[in-house]
C-alpha cells in the first residue's frame, strides 16, 4: 500500500465479510418460512428476519464505502489520511451502533419503516459517525493539492448520502407523508447518490486495473453520473404511485424510471469499452472480472429487471409482491455488492501484500456466487409472476396462493446455497490474505 | 468530441435542473396529501394505531400500500375486506383465526391498542391510492356464475368465513368449501355448530367465532340457504 492509514480499510473490509456472512444467514431464515419450515419462529420472528437482513446488506454497504473511501482517497490525494486514529474510532463506533441495532431487532426494537428500521436514538448515533467520516476524508481531500475528479464525485456522493439520511428522521403521523420521506432516502441513496459512489469507484478500479487514461475515464464518469441525475431524480416517482401522492407522479416516474436503465447500460459499456481498450494487462484479473461484471450485472438487475417491475400498468399488480425481491436481490447484488466485492479483491494484495489472486478459489468465488444469483433471481421471479397471477389477476386467497408458490421456495434455497458456496469461497480467500501489513510504498506530497 | 469540461457542465447542469424539478413537485404533492389522504380524519386513535404499527414493525411481514415484506397479506383494504370483527379477533390471538396455518407474533395488545390499529386500517382504507389496489379482473367470472337468484351474502359470511372457506370458487381453502352446506347439514346443526365448533366436534380447528345473535341467525339462513345443485 501507498500510505500507512489505508490500512483502516482492511477493517471495513473485515465488517463487510461479518455482516455479509449474518446476512445471508438471516436470508436462510427467511427462505425455509416461506418453504414452511419456520421453526425459530419464537425466537426469530420473520420481521425480526428480515429487518436484520436488510439492515446488514445497508449496513456492509456502508462499510465497504467507508472502507473503499479510506482505501481509494489516500491514493488519489497522494498523502495520509487526516486523522487515522479518528478512521479506527469510527470504525469500531460503526460496529458497535449495528450490533446494537441488530440486537435490537430481536427484542422488538426498532422502527416498522422498510429498509430504516434502525431505532431512532441510534439514528442520530449513524448520522453522527457517518459525518466523522465525511471530515475525515473531506479534510484529506481538503489538505491535498491534487484533487481528482473521482476523489471529489466520491467525496460529493458520500456527503449527499449522509445529508440525504436527514428526511427519513422527518417526524409525522400521516402514512402516506412517511412514506413520501422515507423514499427520500431509500431511492435517493441506491437510483441516486449511491451511483454516484459506484461511478466514481467504478472509475478508480478502472484506472487502475485498465491503463486508459485517467481524463478519457473521468469524462466519461460524468456523463454516466449525469444520465444518473437526469433519470434517478424524477425517477423517485416509481414510489409514489400508489401511496396516496397526486396522480401526475405515475407520469412523471413511469418516463423517468424508464430511462433509469440508460445510466446502468451506459456503465456497463464503459466499464467494457474500458477493459478492452486498456492496452496494459494488470495481473490482477479477477478484480477486472468483479468491476466489468457489477457494471453487467447492475444493468440486468437494477436497469432491465428495474424497468420492467416500474411500468405504472406494470406495477399497478406487482407492487407489494415477490416480484419486488426478485428485482431487489439482482440490483443490490449486481450494483453494490459486487462493486464491494470489486474493490476488496484489488485492494487486498496491496494492503497484505500477498498475491492470491491467481488461486482457483478467487475465480471460483466470482463464477459461483454470480451464477447462484442468477438461479435465485429466477426462482424469485417464478414465485413472484405466479403470486402475481392468482393473487392479484384471478383474486385468490393470499395464504392459498402462499402454499402455492412454497415449492419455489425450495428452488430458491439451493439457488442460495449455491450462492453461498461462492460467497464462502470470497470470505475464506480473505481470510487467508492475513493481516494488512505489507511495506509502505508512498511518500506524501505537501500542500503548497 | 465532447470534452470533460462539457461533460461536467451537464452533469451539474442537468443535476441542478432536475432537482429543481423534483423539489418543485414535492412542494406541490404537499399541497394535495391533506385532501387526497384524508387528514382531518386522523384522529388520535388512527395516530396512535400508526406507532402501534411502527413500533412492532408489521411491515417486516404485511405491507401496507403495497410496502413491506411479502410474507403476510396485504392490510391496505383490510378494514372493508375482514371487518373489525375479524382484526380484533386475529390481533387478540393470531393463532385463532389460522390454526396451524402460517404464524403471527401475538403482540398482547390491549383492547384500546385493537381499536387504534382498527381506527388506522380503516384510515388507511380510505386513502386515495390512485386505484391500487385493483380488482382481480380474472376471478370475476367465478363469482357471477353464482347467478342472479343467489341468495344476497350477509357482511359478516364475505368478511369472516370466506377468509378461509370458499364459496362458489373463491374464499380460503384452510376449512372445507361450503358450496350445498345446507343440504349436508340442517339449520339447528348449524347453529349449534357456530356457537361452539369444539363442542360438536372436540380438536377441530374451526374457531369460536365472535358472533352476535343477530349475525348467527343470519349466518344460519344463509347457510342452509346453500344447496346442492341438482344432477
């Protein structure tokens, strides 16, 4: 690594692989209730489930920018960290407030708001650490002389995330206004500033891992982040059909949503463009194969599957149905997940100093995992367009067609075992990088 | 060939104009949400059903206005599709209404908290929501086929017993259809029957039901009202 303080990263990265693991776990959970088998019941109802399963992917995503922040800003400032010890504290500060929040959910604890159901006194303790963070790197950014494009869209995205976790804390008593903010921040974050996050990640592995010029991909990092803007924002109203908001948002967000897709299809060109154009062969390739494949696989998740779940006549019958996790799966996955995984693979021979990226294991853990998603987005998609038909079109009983599906559930859980096969591969090649000790290379510049 | 310079004035270009946009609309759906939502009607009790609703997170299972987890049904209509009769007694004991069916947490809500979160449903219920959520178009033909000279359904059979038994092709399938009930059955067994389900047959999972005797008399006529077609 360039710089001593890169090595909080590891820690983050460390977090990612924790609660990526419990993650899937609570996943588990939840597939063999809706296979019929819900024995932890008593113990782990199914809201407790799936709280901490959303909440641990929100909660890694977050530490794998954080952790990808602190990995990418060093390097692009050309100096230390401001403050590394602060980078440690709000850390283990990060791991303390999730946990809490986790074990909260278990006690019936928390808030009923899909996705934000962290309670509220822990809220202010997130927006709290999440704004060191933003110092600590804004200050980095601040002190150095070089300011490049993809640390400043990274600075921005992270600092609108924060920001934009404000609305969700809106106080009111009216259903339809909960909702309306609370899609302020869970829209706003993964169609809107989250992309700007991933293009800017995206653009850095790019440079590193491609060789092409660093102004051919920044432009170009604008435009994609733009295209982002211009769909994502409007885009919102893909949420606001059928809560209760005015009638003219099923135009407004049909037209938009529908040209989310583009920003994704864009990246997902430029991430191949890039990678074909790039005259250097970095040996790292499995970290190339994780970058081109997040910009492919976001396109199919969250663009296509997007797309044709938020068609207003569309959604009319899929909102509220298991269509919804057939989408949610492959974007998270596809967008987030594997942009996280992306960076994690070409930092960890940099900061261990071992170079394992040519071991079967790490080809494996892409192939294996990708594939696994596939088959779960399908099984997904089974159940889902069938509870969509004799549920919502013929008008069947919810709990009969609840049977109905149950066998997919089957199909889901070894689609997710799959899955897992591949993650575990991910996790245990992390592991047996070891320690973040390898030799720092960098010398920091100094502000003129 | 387009430079950076120009692709940065359009991100920031088009970021600020589309913003603009967007608060400019929330403004607006600010303006209509009191009218559109009903607000003069939140009363306290409707208030305090929505932290009830919050507070024990039944979005990790329902969804309500088609948002939540896909586990448990959707309660938007829920006030006019099962009625107060039927929420009451599902939230007093989940395991009354289902047994062995898929299970509820039972929260130990006070008969105060019911009435709130019954107050909220029916709130909710009446929020326009744009038409969602809509008719199953496709099962309509079962239900006419039931034809102009059927009896009328009482409120109380299309709100508590069709959850889980069916009628001429729609309803629950938990207990038996109850297509020619009448003819299997006569009117006194069926009272008795409805009174006390355990009583006539120990162990079965047919619920005491919370009826009036209003509602029982109904129910019964209706019920032995319901023949066999003939052959």
């Amino acid at each position: 690594m360039k710089f001593q303080s890169q090595k909080v990263a590891w820690g983050f990265f460390a977090t990612c692989m924790l609660l990526f693991t419990l993650q899937i776990v609570y996943g588990f959970i939840m597939a063999f209730a809706h296979a019929g088998f819900d024995g932890l019941h008593q113990w782990i109802p199914f809201n407790t489930a799936r709280a901490s399963h959303t909440n641990l992917l929100v909660m890694w995503m977050l530490s794998g920018f954080m952790g990808a922040a602190y990995w990418i800003i060093p390097d692009e400032t050309d100096r230390e960290l401001a403050w590394p010890k602060l980078a440690w504290a709000q850390l283990i500060a990060f791991v303390v407030v999730g946990v809490t929040a986790l074990i909260g959910f278990h006690f019936n604890w928390w808030e009923g708001r899909k996705f934000l159901e962290i309670p509220r006194p822990l809220d202010f303790l997130v927006v709290a650490d999440v704004l060191l963070f933003i110092a600590n790197i804004g200050w980095t950014v601040w002190k150095s002389p070089k300011k490049s494009t993809t640390s400043m869209v990274l600075f921005f995205g992270l600092l609108a995330a924060a920001l934009l976790y404000l609305p969700g804390m809106i106080p009111t008593d009216n259903q339809t206004v909960d909702s309306f903010w609370r899609w302020w921040v869970v829209h706003l974050w993964v169609e809107g500033v989250w992309e700007l996050i991933m293009g800017a990640i995206l653009s850095y592995l790019l440079i590193k891992l491609t060789g092409v010029d660093r102004e051919i991909i920044e432009k170009w990092l604008y435009v994609i982040v733009g295209f982002t803007f211009l769909s994502g924002i409007l885009g919102t109203g893909h949420h606001y059909y059928y809560i209760g908001t005015p009638r003219y948002w099923l135009m407004v967000g049909g037209v938009f949503s529908a040209l989310e897709p583009l920003s994704f299809l864009g990246m997902a060109i430029y991430a191949f463009a890039m990678a074909k154009k790039g005259g250097r062969t970095h040996p790292n390739r499995v970290a190339l194969l994780w970058t081109v494949g997040c910009a492919f696989m976001s396109f199919v998740g969250a663009g296509f599957l997007g797309f044709a779940h938020t068609i207003p006549q569309v959604n009319m019958y899929t909102h509220g149905t298991l269509v919804t996790a057939m989408h949610g799966h492959m974007a998270f996955w596809g967008a987030y997940a594997m942009l996280i995984l992306g960076i994690i693979t070409y930092s960890m021979p940099l900061l261990t100093g071992r170079k394992l990226y040519e071991h079967v294991t790490a080809g494996f853990a892409f192939w294996v995992s990708n594939v696994g998603m596939v088959a779960m987005t399908l099984a997904f998609a089974v159940a889902g367009v069938t509870q969509v038909v004799l549920e919502r079109r013929v008008g069947m009983d919810f709990l009969t067609v609840q049977k109905e599906i149950s066998v997919h559930f089957i199909g889901l859980i070894l689609a997710a075992s799959l899955f897992t096969l591949g993650a575990a591969a991910f996790i245990w090649n992390f592991i047996r990088y070891g320690m973040p000790n390898a030799p720092v290379t960098g010398v920091a510049v100094a502000k003129e | 060939m387009l430079s950076k310079s120009a692709a940065k004035a359009f991100f920031l270009g088009g970021t600020v104009l589309l913003s603009a946009i967007f608060l400019g609309l929330t403004w607006d759906t600010f303006q209509q949400i009191p009218g559109r939502t009903n607000a003069a009607a939140l009363t306290d009790s409707v208030k305090r059903g929505k932290h009830l609703w919050e507070d024990n997170n039944c979005m990790g299972c329902h969804t309500l206005f088609g948002e939540g987890a896909y586990y448990a049904p959707e309660l938007t209509k829920v006030f006019e599709r099962r009625g107060p009769v039927f929420i009451a007694a599902q939230l007093k004991n989940p395991q009354a209404m289902f047994p062995g069916e898929r299970n509820m947490t039972n929260y130990h809500f006070e008969d105060a908290q019911i009435a709130d979160l019954v107050a909220f449903f029916e709130w909710c219920g009446k929020v326009d929501l744009n038409g969602f959520p809509a008719k199953p178009t496709l099962g309509a033909p079962a239900q006419r086929a039931a034809g102009p000279n059927a009896p009328p359904r009482p409120l109380i059979f299309s709100q508590l017993c069709i959850t889980c038994h069916a009628l001429e092709g729609a309803g629950g399938t938990v207990g038996p259809a109850l297509d020619g009930v009448g003819s299997r059955f006569d009117a006194a067994y069926l009272d008795r029957w409805l009174r006390d389900p355990a009583a006539v047959k120990p162990g079965t999972k047919m619920p005491k039901l919370p009826l009036d005797e209003a509602q029982l008399t109904e129910l019964v006529t209706f019920l032995s009202s319901q023949k066999e077609m003939a052959r």
